[in-house]
C-alpha cells in the first residue's frame, strides 16, 4: 500500500476474558468492550505506559460483534489515570462467525479479519471510506446517489475485488510525494504509470476552474500486481485497460474528504454492485476512440480518448 513508507510494530497484552450475557431473547448483551473503566482497567493493571503509542487496537472474539469493527477518523486524545495520550482507537472482530466467503478470492493469506483491520487502520490514519458515486446511465452529475462503501476496488470501501487505497487517498497519507502526481491544468496528451508500481507519475488530479486547489477528479490506471492480483481474473481484467475515475467531495457529517469512485462504463447491469456482480465489475473509463468521451459540462472538461495502453507495465 505505502509503497514501503509505512510500517507497525507493538506491543500485545491478553486475551481477557470480560463478564458478557451472550444473547438473550436473540439480542446481544454488550459485545465491545467499553471505553472508560472497563478499558482504563486493563490499561491500568498491565502497566502500560501509553504516551509511547499511536495506536490503539481491540480485538474481540464474541459471536455477537461479528459485524465488522469501528475506529476513530485519526487520533483522539484518551486519558487513563494520570496518563494523557493522543492515538487512534480502533476495535475489530475476530470471531469465527466472521463471514470470510466474499474475501476467499484473495487466498489464504487474506480474510475479514485482515480486511477490517487493513480498513480500521485506514481510519485510524485519517481516512474516510471510499464511496461510489451513482449516476445510473450517466456517467457522472453533480447530483449523484452515493453509494456507502461502494469502491469495491478500495480497502475503504468493499475491498472485495481489489485492495489498494485510491491515489487521492495515498496522496492525503504522504505516500505520493509531487514526483509520483501527475497535476493537469491544461490540454494535452499524458501517461501513467500503474498505481502498484513503485515509481513515476501514478495519479492524475485535474484542475477545474484555472484553481490549483480545485481538483475533483483522480485518475489512476491499475494492474493486477501484487496485493491487487484480483484485476487478473477475467471478469476484471478490463478494468486494465482504462482510467479509474474518483470525484473528490467534502463529507460535511463528518468532516474531510471522500474519494467516490464513477461508474464509467454505465448501464452494463442494472444493479452497482453486490456479491460478485453488477455494473462496478467494468468500472474503469476505456473509450478508446474521439466520439466516446467523458464530458463533464459544468467545468467544461472533456476526458479521452485513450490512445493506448502497455499490458506488460
């Protein structure tokens, strides 16, 4: 993801075992830990000096938070006792009641545990999660449903068929310095390099209004390496031959920036997508001739075609 830029290492205290009800009349009794005593305890009683963290992850094993996991967006502050500490907080579920089936394409080595935790993180970081932007036969206005989670390309999103954070999302994490960022303020002809390689321009931002800091659309161009080997399969392949196109929005519920990634090759099914199917499986901008375009009148920009593309890069 972090092209080697980031690593964790840490401590592990537990597993402890918390008084817990279980299910009664079919409803959860306090499955999460909780924050306050119950976390100050532990904290307190192992003797962990927690000014020399930067995060902090929870992991439970209970039938009944096998939903998935939460984490805050960055750091908040958390005092325990008469320490004050500024870390992320994230609490993911291990249970065996976890459904793994729709990550099984990723082998062995990758399952919903890895995912919320690679996702939680995301949050930890900073990041909000990657949405999709639905336009039903268009490909894009600016009065679009959002679709939550609906990057299914994006570990901040489904995650489910490909697993890199998109280029804008790389960009706010430091992991794209101005070398790696192809910034378009004009017309012309310009190549990426894939998004999982480790060098050259890899993500396009397009600048709309003559502003420099006005710039809504990421374009990236993905292969299928690595920890995105899922583009390989062919009933994803095509997404290699064209642009993933993301439109940039300000998330005021919670605050910051959201990546919400097009549908650029509208009307191909008549759902989004969902277990394996729908209109996301070809998501990427291929038009490859000058009467197939991507037009986008309010800012007056004009995408394509793509003149071409190397399947060895």
């Amino acid at each position: 993801q972090s092209y080697g830029q980031v690593s964790f290492g840490g401590d592990v205290h537990g597993w402890f075992t918390l008084p817990r009800s279980g299910i009664l009349n079919n409803q959860c009794q306090q499955p999460a830990i909780g924050y306050g005593s119950e976390l100050d305890s532990f904290i307190i009683n192992q003797g962990i000096d927690l000014p020399q963290y930067e995060r902090l992850i929870i992991i439970s094993n209970h039938p009944c938070f096998a939903t998935g996991g939460y984490s805050t967006i960055g750091k908040v502050n958390l005092s325990v006792g008469n320490q004050n500490a500024s870390l992320s907080i994230a609490q993911i579920n291990s249970s065996s009641n976890s459904d793994e089936s729709i990550f099984g394409s990723f082998g062995p080595n990758w399952n919903r545990f890895d995912y919320l935790l690679a996702h939680e993180m995301g949050h930890g970081l900073g990041l909000l999660h990657a949405h999709g932007w639905n336009c039903g036969d268009q490909i894009f206005s600016e009065t679009c449903s959002v679709i939550s989670y609906g990057n299914a390309f994006d570990t901040m999103g489904f995650g489910d068929l490909s697993l890199h954070f998109n280029g804008f999302y790389k960009e706010i994490l430091g992991w794209l310095d101005d070398s790696s960022l192809l910034t378009i303020n004009q017309s012309g002809r310009y190549t990426l390099n894939p998004l999982e390689s480790s060098s050259g321009q890899r993500v396009a931002k397009i600048v709309v209004g003559g502003d420099q800091n006005n710039t809504p659309f990421y374009l990236e161009y993905r292969r299928g390496l690595g920890f995105d080997s899922n583009l390989g399969r062919p009933n994803l392949f095509s997404n290699q031959a064209g642009l993933f196109i993301n439109y940039i929005k300000g998330d005021d519920s919670i605050g910051g920036y959201s990546a919400n990634l097009l549908d650029a090759r509208p009307g191909l099914s008549p759902s989004w997508y969902k277990e394996g199917e729908g209109d996301l499986l070809e998501a990427t901008f291929n038009a490859t001739t000058s009467e197939d375009v991507f037009y986008e009148p309010t800012n007056g920009l004009t995408l394509g075609p793509i003149i071409s593309h190397d399947d060895s890069a």
